[in-house]
C-alpha cells in the first residue's frame, strides 16, 4: 500500500506524456531491469517447477459464470439493453442472417468480395422500418467497408 502522502498519484489522469516517459525509463533499464536478470529469472522458474496449474471442474466453472453474471458483473448497467441488442440475440434473426448470406452466396453484393466479414444491411432502416426488420428482401449482403458506406449513405438521405 502507498504511503498516505503518495496516495494522490493514483487518482491523476494518465496523459501521453506521462506514458511515454514510464515507457522510456523501462526501455532505459533494458537488461539492468530486475526481471532480466539470470539469478532472479532461475530463481522464478525453480519456484515454479513441478507445479501443475489444475483444471477448473464443470461445477466450478459454472459458479465462477454465476459469480460475474448478472447484477454480478462490473459492467452491470441495471438491466438496460437496447432493443437491437436484445433482437440480434433471437433465433428469427439469427435465422434470417443466413437467409440473406445464402441467398447472396456470401459474397459482397457490392464490391463482390467472396468471404471475409460480412454483414447484412437493411436497405429499409433498422430504426424507421420495424417491420421489415426480419424480411429476407430488406436484407443485403455486404462487406465491412461497403456496409459503413452504405450506412453513411442511408444516413444522409433517410427522412428525420
């Protein structure tokens, strides 16, 4: 633990320059960093040898899932998940993602580029078209590049 006059530094922001200067006083020590040295790195392997890192059991796992889900977890935010979220997750529109690849044999529809990242776009916005939402015509395969085009073009012509 810090001493109770050092304490401060934990809470100060990490800026660029602060980063770089630890990084260059640990590329500085090079081998002179405890670490690198032969004694010390023969005295780690010997601690460690004949020690066997033990499988979790099933039930141990599952309790250790239990532990961090749910309210559990850090990244908790009181149950809000966005209806997109909460939709991408369901099997009619798990089922009608492969509808659209298979349909456009997996190839980019617009660059025709085989494989890779692909995504389906609705041509019909997400957010203004509800209903056409799991409709395989709505739907158009699309790589990573061309899917952020097509979004930023749908942006800018799509009514408010």
């Amino acid at each position: 633990m810090a001493p109770k006059n050092l304490e401060y530094l934990h809470k100060l922001p990490r800026t660029k320059k602060w980063k770089k200067n630890i990084s260059n006083g640990q590329k500085a020590l090079g081998d002179k960093h405890w670490s690198k040295k032969p004694e010390v790195r023969e005295k780690f392997r010997l601690s460690h040898l004949g020690k066997k890192l033990t499988p979790f059991s099933e039930i141990h796992k599952q309790n250790m899932s239990k532990a961090k889900s749910g309210k559990n977890n850090p990244a908790w935010k009181g149950g809000v998940s966005s209806e997109r979220r909460r939709i991408w997750v369901t099997v009619p529109y798990k089922n009608f993602r492969i509808e659209v690849f298979e349909r456009d044999k997996w190839i980019c529809q617009s660059c025709l580029k085989v494989g890779g990242t692909l995504e389906v776009h609705h041509i019909k916005s997400w957010k203004n078209f509800p209903n056409e939402r799991l409709n395989v015509s709505n739907g158009i395969t699309l790589c990573e590049d061309c899917h952020i085009i097509a979004n930023r073009i749908q942006r800018k012509y799509e009514q408010p």
